[in-house]
C-alpha cells in the first residue's frame, strides 16, 4: 500500500516532487506509526464489514479501527465479534487488498479470545487499539497482546487510548503519565502509536466543542494533549508517534463563527467551489485542528467518517519548502552546528535545534511524499478527493 496510491499514476507525478514509499504491515514499525494517517473507525457490527474495508481501501485508507466498544452498545458485543470473525474471513478468502486492521476491544480477554476465533485470516490483523489506558489497566492488556503473539506467531501492535479521568484530572495527572510512560515503554516493541481521546475528556466536563472551535481552543483539553506530548512524545527517543483526536462534524450546520479557510489558496489554484464544499460540511475546522495538530507534536488523526481522510493526508504532504530545509539541516558537512540561511531565503535554519524536526520531516516525506515546489495543499486535496 501507499499513500495517494488510489489517484492515477500520471496525477501523482504532476503533484510530487518525491513520491510516496511503498509499505506493507510488515514494514518496520517506525514506519508504520508515522503511515497510520487518517486512522478510520467503524463500527464491528455493520452488516456489510467487509465491503466497507475494500471500499475505502481503494480510496485511499490505509489504517482502520474495527470497534468493539464505544461506537456500539454494549448488548451487542457479542455480536460484533461474530461479525468480525465472519467478514475477517470473507477479506482473506478473497485475497483482499486491506489496510492496515486493528481491532478496539474492551477487555484484555478479547485479545486471545478473537485471535483464537479468527483462524488463518488472523494474518490481515495488524493489532488491537487498548481503551481507557492506564498503567494498572494497560498492563493485562499488553500482557494479553504478548499472549496473542506467542500463539499467532505473528506481530501485533498495540495503540493505547488515552482517555482515563486520571488522566485528566490535575490532581493525578502526573502520577498517571508516569505510570503510562513506565508499562509503555516496557512494551516499547509492541506499542506502535498512542491516540487521544479527547471526547471522553470533555465528557468529564460536560463539554463538546462545536464545529467552529479546535480541540486547542477547550483549555481543558489543550493542557492534557501538552502534557502528553511532554511526557509522551519526546523526540530524545523516549517517546512515541501521538496521533490526533477525532473531528466529530461531518454534516452542514448552523454556524456562529466566519469560516477558517483563508480565500487566497483556493483562488491560486481554481478551487473556490472547493472552498465553498469544505466550508458547507464543516470541514475547515478540521483542516486548522490538523494543522494545529502537527504544531503541537501530533501526527495523524483519529477518524469517523471517510469525508475526512483525505483532508488529513493532503495536510500530511511535506512541502518542497520543508524538505529543502529538512534536506540542508541534515547534509553530513553540517553535524558540527551552525546556522544557515534556508534555500526559500525566509528563514534561519539553526542545524543542532532544528535536527529532531529535519529527522520527523524526512520520514514523513517518505511515507506521503514531497511536493513539487508550485504545488500545494489545495492541488492535494482536489487530487485526492477526485480518485475517491
């Protein structure tokens, strides 16, 4: 699989300056925790599991969440794991292409239990996503996970959601973060990317944010996502790939503020009735949450519908701009320091601050490519929309 792979071969080399790399879920996990992207949900119980995964396959997705917890009630458990197995086989009968599957569970024991009942397809699960993560907590689930791979003899990786009161609480936030940083970094092999769970912490609140407002702009929020990429997301190699919350809009809606996406960009490259489509469905909030999202040491994006991949991938592009100063700050005759004038001639390129930042730059351009140098994130987005 790759990214932008579902568009025509003779579009990408109009957009790319380098194109994506090619990856599969067995290529080194480094890799694959930057590739998630836009990680897609869907519900374990719909009917028609296994058309949904090949359709959005071919649109583009390359990493979905299977739910088994709060996306569906909890009669209907059960159920939902009957559904897994059955469309599991159905994607392996057929020799699928598939994104990259997890399964969201709700207890430690579905682990071994639905590797056990998935049989051979087992082979297209990638890993299981851990809700409510604590130390305590997170410990039997990554027992479990280890479990799974002794008896599958196959790699599963975990993705930790973090959403625990204790968490959000200042109180034992601290305590909590430590403690997560702790079993994490035990599992360190097996944990491939820890996601937010930003909706339960406005809940402990009574809180949701309206389509007009960013997860940065809920206080509350914004200090808990800091505090984790503090303690979470350092670049020193302690630290892993923390992805995105999850934008809950994807219909029209009564408005209160002016739209976020600024005309110009739309107008340079012909895309007004774009703009004018974005803005209608509420999507130009989610294109300032994602740039906000890399801003503050975020990668990727946790994601409910399939209007909102495509946004998050267009925006995962590194510019011909970023490359050129990612390429400059890493050249071998540069590893005694200095500064440099960068190569756009609009900034200063500090070698020894800016490294960590050349470093991530440089595996994301090779995972969703660079593009060319008149191109931008408008021309991604049309791109990419039109082959889905």
């Amino acid at each position: 699989m790759r990214h932008f792979g579902h568009i025509p071969s003779a579009v990408r080399a109009g957009l790319f300056h380098r194109e994506p790399v090619d990856f599969t879920a067995d290529s080194p996990a480094r890799t694959l925790a930057v590739a998630l992207g836009a990680t897609l949900y869907s519900p374990a119980t719909r009917p028609r599991l296994a058309d949904a995964v090949r359709k959005q396959a071919g649109r583009g997705v390359v990493s979905m969440v299977l739910c088994l917890e709060d996306s569906i009630s909890d009669a209907d458990v059960e159920a939902g794991e009957a559904n897994l197995v059955q469309h599991f086989a159905d994607l392996a009968a057929d020799g699928s292409e598939v994104p990259l599957l997890f399964i969201r569970v709700r207890e430690p024991h579905q682990i071994t239990d639905l590797v056990d009942r998935l049989g051979a397809s087992v082979r297209l699960l990638s890993g299981f996503v851990l809700p409510k993560f604590t130390e305590n907590r997170g410990r039997a689930f990554l027992e479990a996970l280890t479990q799974a791979e002794r008896t599958t003899g196959r790699r599963l990786f975990a993705m930790p959601v973090l959403e625990s009161p204790d968490l959000l609480h200042l109180e034992t936030r601290a305590e909590t973060l430590a403690g997560i940083a702790s079993i994490t970094d035990k599992y360190r092999d097996r944990v491939l990317a820890l996601r937010l769970g930003v909706t339960d912490f406005c809940s402990a609140y009574g809180l949701r944010r309206s389509p007009d407002m960013t997860a940065y702009d809920i206080k509350i929020v914004a200090n808990v996502i800091a505090d984790v990429v503090n303690v979470l997301g350092r670049s020193d190699g302690t630290g892993f790939t923390v992805t995105g919350p999850v934008w809950e809009y994807f219909r029209p809606g009564e408005r209160m503020f002016k739209p976020q996406l600024r005309r110009s960009p739309f107008l340079e490259g012909r895309a007004e009735d774009l703009r004018t489509a974005l803005i209608e469905h509420d999507l130009d909030g989610l294109l300032r949450e994602i740039e906000l999202d890399r801003a503050n040491g975020l990668l990727g994006k946790t994601c409910i519908h399939p209007t909102h991949v495509v946004p998050v991938h267009a925006l995962s592009v590194v510019s011909h701009e970023e490359w050129s100063d990612a390429q400059d700050i890493l050249r071998p005759e540069r590893d005694g320091g200095g500064v440099l004038r960068s190569a756009y001639t609009n900034k200063m390129n500090e070698v020894k601050p800016h490294r960590a930042w050349a470093e991530r730059t440089l595996l994301r351009a090779e995972v969703f490519g660079v593009a060319k140098e008149d191109v931008g994130f408008v021309d991604l987005l049309t791109a990419g929309l039109a082959g889905s």
